[in-house]
C-alpha cells in the first residue's frame, strides 16, 4: 500500500516469465493501472517506500523506481543474485537478501 493509503501495489503473473508490477486505487471498483512490465524477472513480494518508490528486482540485482514507474536506477551491483528488497522504517534504506557462496545473507543499500 502506498503511504498515503490512496493506492494498492499488487504482481501479476506473465504466462511465461516475469510479472506486470501494478497498482491500484484503494477503492472499491478501482481498475489496475500497469506501473511496469518486467519479463525476465519473478517478483516475489513488492514493497512501496515513503517517498513515492518502489524498490523491485531485475536480472540479478535490486533497482528501485518512482511509483508512476519512471525513473529506474539500479541500487546494487555485484555478481550475487539478491531478492526480497523492502523498505526500511524510516525509508532511508533498502533492506535484501543476498545469495552468497555460504548461503543468504541480509544486505543493506542506503537511498539513493
């Protein structure tokens, strides 16, 4: 939900591969609005920050994006796949998992 509780984020599935990253207004009747389509990607959680931005992951990596889906800058790098991006409390960090050569372990990038 957007911070302001005026929207819902919610995925949908692809028939292939990859996932449609939609919202909503918080309303009865409301229709899905498509924020961006992603189709190499499987999302598996979406999280909505404070500030108007969604953090999501592509390929291996977390990149986060405006939430009228403009503005796409990658977060991370690195050659570990990374998953499950949410905000923190306060909004001034992304909080993630990394899969490293012992397993996962959790990661933090500071806002851009």
């Amino acid at each position: 939900m957007a911070p302001d509780g005026t929207y819902l984020g919610y995925l949908t599935p692809l028939p292939s591969t990859g996932y449609d990253i939609m919202k909503t207004r918080a309303e009865q009747g409301s229709v899905g609005e498509l924020v961006f389509r992603d189709t190499r990607t499987m999302h598996t959680a979406l999280a909505w920050g404070k500030i108007g931005q969604i953090p999501y992951k592509k390929s291996l990596h977390i990149w986060i994006m405006d939430e009228d889906g403009t503005n796409h800058r990658k977060l991370t790098d690195g050659t570990d796949t990374e998953y499950g991006p949410k905000f923190s409390p306060s909004g001034n960090w992304v909080v993630f998992t990394r899969l490293v050569t012992t397993g996962f372990e959790v990661f933090v990038a500071r806002m851009p």
